[in-house]
C-alpha cells in the first residue's frame, strides 16, 4: 500500500543521507592528503614509463597516483549511491502514483467512481468534495511524474483510442489513430526486411562454416568419436536473429557415444578434446582461436571464421563452439516453431530487440534482461491473449466470458506449443482451441538433465515438423480469422502496455508452461516446487524447460524499476504519436503532430542519453 511505500523510502532515504555524509568527508579527507602530496619528479616519471605498463599502478606507483585512484573510486561509490537512490524514487512513484489499466491511478482511482461510492470514507467527510478537488489531485500528479519519470504515462488502452475512448488524451485526438498504427506497421515490416531478415547468402555462408568445424571434428578420430556432428543453437537458428549475429554450434555426439577417457579420476567434460580442436581449427585458418573457456562447466571455443566478399575485402564471422549442449538446442526448436508459422512474431521480436539495445536494457552482466528473456516474455503475452469481436486485445483467462463465447474468440494470438492438444490441429476448422492440463509425461518426452542429475526434463512441445503442419497452424492462427486484425504495432504497444501496467510482478511468474485452465504460475507454487523467493517481488521468467531456472534471476530491485520504467515509457510514447498529443511533454522538442511511421519507430528506440546510460551501469 502507499502508506508502506512511503516508509520503505524514507529508511532508504535515510540510509542514503548517512552514506553520502560519510562518502563526502572521506573525499574531503582524501581531497586534503592529495593536495599535501607533492608531484612525482622527472625522474619518477621516466623510471615509469620505462616499464612494463601493467605494473605502472602496482610497481613503481608514487602515493600521489595511489591516492588519485583511491579518489576514482571514491566518485564510483558517490555515483552508485546516487544512482541507487534515484532508482528507489522510481519504484516508489512508478509502484504509488504510476496510471492503473483499471483507471486513474494508484491512489487517485476515477474521479466519478471515488466519489459516487465514499472510496476510502470521502462520501462521509464533513466538507463537500466535487471534481475540482480530484482535478486538482490529478494536476499535481501529472506535474510530479512529470519531473520525476519524465513523462506522463498512459494507461488506456489501443483499443480505447481506436474506439474513441473517453480519456481527454483521445477526445482531443489532432490524428487519426488507425492511420498512423498503419504507418508504424509499415515501418516496423520495412525495417526488419531492411536489416533484421537473414538472406539465403548470410544463410549459406554459415553453413559453409558449420560444414567446416564439423570437417576439422571428423578428422580428430582419436577424440571424437565417429558421427559427431557440429549443430547450430541460438538466434542463428531458432529464427529470431539477424545478419549480424554470432553463429552459436555445439558438439552433438552419437547417441550412446562418449568421449574417450581421460584419467581414472578426472571427470571428461570435453576440456582436453577441445584443445586439441582448437590447434586443428587454427591449422585450417580459422582466426584468433580463444580457449580461455575451456575451463568452463561446458568448455566453450571461441574463433572467427574468415569470408571473402566478392569485392575482395575479408570479414570475420564470430563463432562460438560447446561441447554438447543438448537444452540449448531444445529451446532453438521451440522458438524456431514459434518463428516459422508466425511472421508477425519476428518481426515483433527484431523490434524489441533493437528496443531493449538502445535503451541499455538488453546486458545480463548489467543485471537486465538477455534477448531470450525478452522473447519468452512475448510469447507469454502472445499466447495468454486474444481478441474480442469488437478489436480489444484482453487475457485469454476471462472464464465466464470465455465460456460464454460472446466476449472473446475461440483462441488466442498465438497457441501455446507446449499445451495445446495435440490432435486440435487436425480437428475441423472453427473447433474451438483446446489446451492440456499438463504435458504428455511418456518416456520418450523424458531427458536427464545433463548437469542436474535430481532433475528430468520433459521435452514435449508440438513439433512444426513439415509445411503442410506450418501452413495449417499460420492459416488457423491469421490475423482476419479472428474477426479482427492486429497489426504488429497494436500487438507491440499491447505488449508495452501488458508489462508496464497489466502484469503481477509479485504475484505471477512469467511462464510457457501454464495454460487457461490452470491460470498463470504463481510464485508462492515455484517457491513450493523450486524453491524460488517469495520475497523477491520483481519479475520472474521460467525457462520452458529447465523450469527450475530463473531467467530474469541477474534483475536486481533497482535495474528491474528501470526496465519497468523503460515499458511504461515505450508505451506511453506509442500512445501520444498515435494520437498527436500536444500535452505530452517529452524532451527534445518532439513534434508529435508531424510524425511519420518511421519516426515512430525510431523515436520508440532512440539510444538512452550517454549520462543515463553511464549512471545505469
């Protein structure tokens, strides 16, 4: 509640006070011995730069140089803390007074509603409270966001703006909404045929790669044994990448095959084969050959494979090479399922992709999401929503709604591979969509975990496995068999929406492996079944497979306000270039009213100002 929400930011508020004082007379401190310190002399200069640059520090460092670094991390710690504070004035504005999806906002409720019903026994106060009261609460609400978020967010939904919502934002409309949601699709299909589509050239010059690692694998026969394959992983193959990205491969030995032993107490995790491969790959010429990862948990090669173009200049293709890494290609499946009936899909996540990129949300060593993070959240939304016969996208958990088969259709956006039934795709066309209650649990879906003996992991999801199954799945699951058509913009901005308002943080776990019967996972069941944390009340992402792991688990409270912030804001950015808001009150004069759709698209994944981004990591 606010009440509560206030006293966790006054004793951070308080600790913060204390640590700044302290850190500020320790500058002082440091700031006075600097000054006593006297310069180094010619020679000390000299005799340093003579020697070995790595030791200039440790060596041959005069006091004053020690200082001055002790200086430099001083300001390093003043930064974090300063930054830490902001981060906690976010999570207390955007947790308190951030807009609800259910109207107004957290402790400012419709104005209408609070005062026909008494909320919170204003019906019985002694002084008369009419609308200008609640105007002027809402006035300085959106004077307060303002300056603290730096932007007002909007709550309402696309289809209320579609509809002719009653929110001012709407009413005063300077554009007509479903023209610029045409133009911003357009811009989004553009840009990912422009530099997020994989050509049959880049496509080939990869193969050409993996055909020649597995080569140089067949020919160390005293390492690996015969049949080795070398199999693609990752955005390269799971149809969510792009030109430009890293070509992940991984060892796939024969099926019950080992590695020859290495010693009678020494487990063989691959270590010594790969570091034999890796004097082979540098035999064939492939490049800055790097085996510092060998001694990982799952050894790990990294090279770059060289490619001539045909004008002559050479580029460098980075690779990655495992031993097996049989998860990895288990998840490539699935989203290459996902990818291959559903082009909206790539296009959606190529969008969210260069979102999170540029707004600095997108690095796992940061403590914010990795871009499989990002993609397992969309098809969560995906397929937990449909749409109603009247356009508004809503969660395909209504139940007397649903059942009612009045409010929404008979299936949503995108069916869950891992629930669906699996005879409903041959079933006749209108049959109503229809999910398990648990996954098939037969021995043949059933994997040891290769690293986790104490766990099995079920490996089932329906398999796209021929065209004819794609065509049917693509033509059952198009846009106009719905009644309604959401284009990628309205399914982006609902997205944005979804996780900056909508979502439970603290209560639901993001999940591919819940269905309409059985409701979002909730996180007191994870911590029942895996002991997750109850207490972290952030965002959670359950592997599809490895459902034990935490994808979101390197979010911290403060980067995971900032990520929150980072949706609210996408949204809200959507939301008034769709309706030319001349309210808004967004930095670098933004003309809202002239936008074209590519502007919009830009606009929504302008990089993070160099002072933000420095302050967040």
């Amino acid at each position: 509640c606010l009440a509560e929400s206030r006293k966790v930011l006054d004793c951070a508020f308080d600790d913060y006070t204390k640590k700044r004082a302290k850190l500020a007379n320790q500058e002082k401190e440091l700031q006075h011995i600097i000054d006593s310190l006297p310069p180094p002399t010619e020679d000390e200069k000299d005799e340093i730069e003579e020697q070995d640059p790595g030791k200039k520090k440790t060596v041959l460092a005069t006091e004053l140089e020690i200082k001055t670094e002790e200086m430099k991390e001083l300001k390093k710690s003043q930064a974090s803390g300063e930054r830490k504070w902001r981060e906690m004035q976010l999570a207390y504005y955007m947790e308190a007074f951030a807009p609800s999806p259910f109207g107004g906002a957290w402790g400012i409720r419709n104005c209408s509603w609070g005062i026909g019903n008494g909320a919170w026994g204003l019906g019985n106060s002694p002084r008369t409270i009419t609308q200008h009261h609640f105007d002027v609460v809402n006035k300085a609400r959106i004077n307060m966001q303002r300056e603290v978020l730096g932007f007002i967010p909007r709550q309402f939904s696309i289809s209320s703006i579609l509809h002719g919502g009653n929110y001012p934002e709407v009413r005063s409309a300077s554009k007509d909404p479903k023209t610029v949601l045409d133009q911003v699709s357009t811009s989004m299909i553009q840009l990912y045929d422009s530099k997020y589509r994989v050509t049959a050239e880049v496509a080939n010059l990869r193969e050409q790669c993996r055909k020649t690692v597995e080569a140089v694998v067949a020919s160390c026969t005293d390492v690996f044994p015969a049949g080795t394959r070398v199999v693609v992983f990752g955005s390269c193959a799971n149809g969510f990448g792009s030109p430009s990205s890293d070509l992940d491969m991984c060892l796939q030995l024969p099926p019950n095959a080992s590695l020859p032993a290495v010693g009678e107490e020494e487990e063989n995790n691959g270590a010594a084969a790969m570091a034999k491969l890796a004097e082979k790959l540098k035999e064939v010429g492939l490049e800055d050959v790097d085996t510092v990862r060998l001694t990982a948990r799952i050894p790990v090669l990294m090279f770059n494979y060289p490619i001539i173009t045909p004008s002559g200049e050479k580029i460098l293709l980075d690779c990655d090479l495992s031993m097996q890494n049989p998860l990895a290609c288990l998840n490539t499946s699935l989203l290459l399922s996902y990818a291959t009936f559903s082009p909206q899909t790539r296009v959606l996540v190529s969008i969210i992709k260069r979102w999170a990129k540029t707004r600095d949300i997108n690095s796992p060593q940061f403590h914010t999401l990795s871009s499989y993070g990002y993609i397992v959240m969309l098809l969560h939304f995906l397929t937990h929503h449909a749409t109603t016969i009247k356009g508004k996208i809503v969660p395909y958990y209504e139940g007397d709604a649903r059942r009612g088969g009045q409010y929404l259709t008979n299936q949503p956006l995108l069916p869950n591979l891992q629930r669906m039934q699996q005879d409903w795709p041959r079933s006749p066309p209108g049959k109503a969509y229809t999910e398990m209650s648990e996954k098939p649990k037969q021995q043949s879906c059933l994997m040891p975990h290769p690293t986790e003996s104490s766990f099995t992991v079920n490996t089932y999801f329906y398999r796209v496995a021929d065209q004819a199954q794609k065509d049917n799945l693509k033509q059952r699951f198009a846009p106009t068999q719905s009644g309604f058509d959401p284009s990628v913009a309205i399914l982006l901005a609902e997205f944005f929406r979804y996780y900056a308002f909508c979502f439970d943080f603290k209560k639901h776990v993001v999940s591919l492996n819940s269905s309409y019967g059985t409701g979002l996972v909730e996180k007191e069941a994870k911590a029942e079944s895996d002991a997750w944390s109850v207490y972290r009340q952030i965002l959670s992402i359950e592997d599809p497979f490895e459902t034990f792991y935490d994808v979101a688990h390197v979010l911290k409270p403060g980067t995971f306000q900032r990520v929150k912030r980072e949706f609210a804001m996408a949204y809200s950015k959507l939301v008034d270039a769709i309706t030319g808001n001349r309210d808004a009150s967004w930095s670098g004069n933004v003309d809202l009213h002239a936008m074209s759709g590519n502007d919009v698209v830009e606009w929504l994944c302008e990089p993070l100002p160099l002072e933000e981004e420095e302050a967040g990591n």
